[in-house]
C-alpha cells in the first residue's frame, strides 16, 4: 500500500511538472535560451513532410555559416521544434487531411508527416506551444473500466476514431515515411543502374542518411523523456547524441540521448556580499559516478513505470558509462539514456563538423560503413567486431592523409579554436574550432571512385601489427600497446577505441580490404552493363556476399578474371529481377 502511494504522488508530480512547464510563460523566447544554455556549456565543457507555413530560421538566429547551421544551432533547433510537437497514434485509413483539420483547431502547424510502428503515427509540430498546451487540455484520460490507468499526461496521444471507418478496405491517404533502410538487395539493384561509382556513392549515402523526419521524431522522443526528467530536475535538457546528430546516421539506428543537467540555474552563482545567503539543501553522493547511478536509476524507474510505449527497460548502471537502455514502440527506437557523457557529445560535435567540411567525407563514412555491415565487419551485437564510430575514425584517418589532405587534423582544429571554444572534460583536451569560417581547406579534387579504391589499397597494406591510427596527428604513431588493432581516442587519448577486435577480425577486414580492391580494378565488374536488366558492378559488387569465408592470407590472393563466385551471384540477381518485372 506504501508503494502504490509513493508512485501514485510521483506520477501526479510528473504530470503537474509537464502541465506547469507548457503553461509557462515567455516560452515564445525558448530558442534564445536554449541558444545562451548551449554557449554556456561551449564554455563549460569546453519521407516528404507537408510543410504548413514553414519558415526558414534566420542566419543571425541559427548560427548559420555559408549554408552550415554550427552544431549547437542544430540541437538548440531541434529541441525548440520538438517543445511544440505532439506525437500522435491516428486511426487507421482516416485522411491526412481530416486530422489535419480536427488538430488545426487548436492553432497553426507547421509541419506534419507520418509514419508507421505498431500502428500509424503522425508528429505534429504546431507554430506555438501555446497550441499545444490547448490540444492537451482537450484531451481526456481514457477508462478501460476493469484497468487502473496511471494518469501521466504527455505529448503522446491517440486519436480516437468516434464514428464509422471511413470505409472497409480502402487504403489511408496519409504517405507514411520509412523509418528504415531499404534491404541490401534493393539497395545493390538500385546502385547497379547508375551510370558511374561517384554517382552509386552519391545513391547509396541518399538512400542510408536519416532524413529531416526521422531526425525530427528523434528531437520528439527526447523532448518525451525530458518532461518525465523534469519532475524532478525542472531545467534539465535531454539530447541526442552520435549518430542521431553527427551526421553519420543511418535510417533505423539506435536513439543515443544524454541527460543534461548542467544547465541548471544555481551553479557557480556569484552570492551578494552579505551577512546570510541561501542555499538548496541536497543529498550528497559518494562520487560524481554514484549521484549519476542514482539519478538514472530513478528516471529508469519511471521511466517503466510511467512512460508511454517505453518497453524493455534496463537498468545498466555498472558499465562504464551507466545507462538506462529501453525500446520506444511508438517511434521505433532503440534507446541509451546516459548521464555525464559529456565527451560523447564533444565527440558527435567533432564528427559533425568534419562531415560538413566536404560532402564526400560522409559519402565515404556511409559507403564504407554499408560495406563493413554488408560483410559482417560490424554487427549491432557486442563482441570482438569493429565497431561503426572506428570504422568512421579510420575513414577520417585516410582522408587527412590524402596529398593535399581533403580534412585537417584534431591538432589543427585546437590551434584554431579561441576562448569560447576552450573545452576541458576530467582532465581531457576537448578544445576544437567551432567557427567554419575559420577553417581554411587546402585544395584536394580526388573523385570519390579514387578515394574508394585508394582507402581499401590504403588499409590493405597498414602496418597493424606496428602502427597506430590517430586523427589528432593525422600521422601513423607506434603502438602504445599489443591490441591487434590500435585506434587512438580523440579525446580520452590514453584509451584505445578498438580494444575489443581481436586478430582474427582484423585479418579478415584486411583481406576484405584486398578483396575490394581486386574487384574494382576488374574491367567485367568496374564499368556499368547495358541491357535491359541492370547487372551489379562497381560498388554494387562490392556489396555482394564475399568469398571471404575466413582469414586468407595475402599472398594467396590473385589476381584474375572474376571468380564463378560473382557469375552465378550476378545471374541469380538477374533471375530475381525478371521473376519481380
């Protein structure tokens, strides 16, 4: 009984705070604060959507350089679109144009698009919150008679369907968006038709990259989380981080999300001089480590407790880094939730940064991730794999070696930076220019068909058993210990990110490598096919399963026609497409 009456007052405490934060006022100036937090914390931590009046952010506002918003206007963006959107379960085959009209009756959207998970789902983002603090007042708390509902109120709803279907068997109006990557089949026969490897690249980094919905429902979903954090710390921020915002995502990966509280009023504030100041009383942890252990353990708590459509929580709080990790049905999303990760996020700023200084570092990133997952290099389960973040460090390792370099070091980037951008985390360097303007690129042409192959004939032949890679020097550095494989962290640069691998994935990633290169010099595999049915070449080939099967050792590769391998794979393509047409 003395349970139930706890969790009865923290759910009506959650609600009562997400109910006060959407009432509040001057919430029209959120994006300026957020603005003033984000510079804050510089200095500390040193699918086509129907666009409903859309308005572009002005370039004072947005922190937009020759077309390239900063990293920090991305986020602060992000969370303003999110603080006026809902999220919201549709009934099925109902018009877009209905729900739009019953919703625009609380006020003005500006974007909405849907999609489908366990039922179709609609984000909506309303010009004000004001909007939609209305929609929640219209909103009722459902009664299932024989269940006892929890009655936590959040941006997440459902829109009931009151009369009759609109019709049996027709099919809904509303365009639902992928979330998701297309199968690799797909992907290798829509590569095949194009007319060169730049322009298959060009193809497979369009159809891999998160688009600005899904990026737009992962802004939502932390903004969800953040008003269950808020019943207890009210001026907390939850962000995405890694490959939700660095740039290097692709459709369908997991939810990273750091619980920010850091911009709290209160720290480091500068008392009158007085005889009496006042302070908060709090409870005192044993470490930095311990408070965050408790601080997630309690918003995991509710978090399964409370949260809507939060299934599968986990409460990881000895790993190095404690997470609460969780699946968000109505988005789709695997999440992480973290705390005092600021490193992590410096690192998603560094990654973003280097994708915007030239379009082909994350062609390369995508083509070459799509690869490593396409053979097994990398695997979403834990193990002695490489994982996406070193395969991307190697790509950046490549390109900084390239004649002239196509992107600067980190070292560069750090003598760049000035005060505001001085960043110190526990003891790490983190300092790195923010300002696009003050990076001045030297003058590099390479095709991105010629950086392809140059990057596998490149990791075919590095000295692994001696060298180390190193994107602060851009230099290959001896190794600092015995791991097969040595990947300098940027930052926390005593740790080796790939400490994991072990030799035997190592010297299939290198045979792999020699493979790759071997079938792009192939004239029967390097040029495209003419025909009515589009044969697989260039990329598309690389793509394919590979004769790989274990370690082979460099010597034995060589060089000669095309294995039957790739003929019968080629013709079995073909099969499939006539079968389909």
């Amino acid at each position: 009984m003395r349970m139930r009456s706890s969790l009865e007052r923290t759910a009506t405490m959650a609600s009562s705070f997400a109910a006060h934060r959407l009432h509040m006022s001057g919430r029209g100036n959120l994006l300026k604060r957020l603005k003033n937090v984000d510079a804050f914390l510089r200095r500390r931590v040193g699918t086509s959507a129907v666009p409903v009046r859309e308005e572009a952010p002005r370039k004072d506002e947005a922190g937009e350089k020759d077309g390239r918003l900063s990293f920090y206007a991305v986020q602060a963006q992000g969370q303003e679109q999110a603080e006026r959107s809902v999220l919201i379960n549709c009934p099925p085959k109902t018009s877009e144009k209905k729900i739009i009209k019953v919703l625009s009756r609380h006020g003005d959207i500006k974007k909405y698009f849907s999609y489908e998970s366990y039922g179709v789902y609609a984000v909506v983002e309303f010009a004000t919150r004001e909007s939609v603090a209305s929609l929640l007042e219209a909103a009722s708390i459902p009664n299932n008679g024989h269940e006892c509902m929890v009655p936590y109120k959040s941006r997440l709803l459902t829109l009931r369907s009151l009369g009759p279907a609109e019709g049996s068997g027709q099919q809904s109006s509303q365009q639902n968006h992928p979330q998701t990557t297309i199968p690799i089949n797909e992907l290798i026969h829509r590569l095949s038709q194009e007319e060169s490897i730049d322009r298959q690249i060009t193809c497979l980094t369009d159809a891999y990259q998160l688009t600005e919905e899904n990026s737009r429902l992962r802004f939502l979903v932390c903004s969800l989380l953040k008003d269950i954090a808020a019943a207890y710390f009210p001026e907390c921020s939850i962000k995405p981080f890694g490959s939700s915002v660095n740039g290097f995502g692709k459709l369908g990966c997991d939810l990273d999300m750091f619980l920010d509280l850091d911009g709290i009023s209160g720290r480091n504030l500068k008392t009158a001089k007085s005889a009496l100041a006042l302070e908060y009383q709090m409870k005192r942890a044993n470490s930095e480590r311990a408070a965050t252990q408790s601080i997630l353990s309690v918003i995991g708590e509710c978090v399964d407790q409370f949260g809507p459509g939060c299934v599968g929580v986990q409460k990881i709080l000895n790993a190095r880094c404690p997470l609460v990790r969780f699946a968000h049905q109505p988005s789709g999303f695997q999440c992480d939730l973290t705390a005092n990760n600021r490193v992590a996020m410096k690192s998603s700023e560094l990654l973003y940064l280097y994708g915007q200084l030239d379009p082909r570092v994350r062609q390369l990133v995508f083509t070459i991730r799509c690869w490593a997952r396409a053979h097994g290099v990398t695997s979403n389960i834990p193990g002695a794999w490489i994982t996406n973040f070193s395969v991307t460090v190697m790509v950046l390792f490549f390109l900084q070696g390239r004649s002239p370099p196509i992107i600067p070091t980190l070292d560069h980037l750090r003598d760049l930076a000035g005060a505001a951008d001085r960043s110190v985390i526990e003891g790490n360097d983190c300092t790195f220019v923010s300002d696009f303007d003050k990076i001045r690129l030297q003058s590099n042409t390479e095709t991105l068909e010629r950086l392809l192959c140059e990057f596998f004939d490149f990791y075919a032949t590095f000295a692994f058993s001696k060298k180390s890679i190193n994107i602060r020097k851009g230099k290959e550095q001896n190794k600092p210990e015995a791991a097969p494989l040595h990947i300098q962290n940027p930052f926390e640069t005593a740790l080796n990110i790939s400490k994991n691998v072990n030799g035997t994935q190592l010297e299939r990633f290198v045979a792999l490598c020699q493979e790759s290169s071997w079938l792009l010099q192939q004239r029967d595999t390097h040029t495209p096919k003419g025909g009515g049915t589009p044969t697989p070449w260039g990329l598309a080939t690389l793509l394919l399963p590979s004769q790989v099967a274990g370690v082979k050792s460099r010597k034995k590769r060589k060089r000669e026609p095309a294995s039957e391998r790739i003929k019968s794979l080629l013709e079995s393509l073909k099969a499939k497409n006539q079968l389909k047409t």
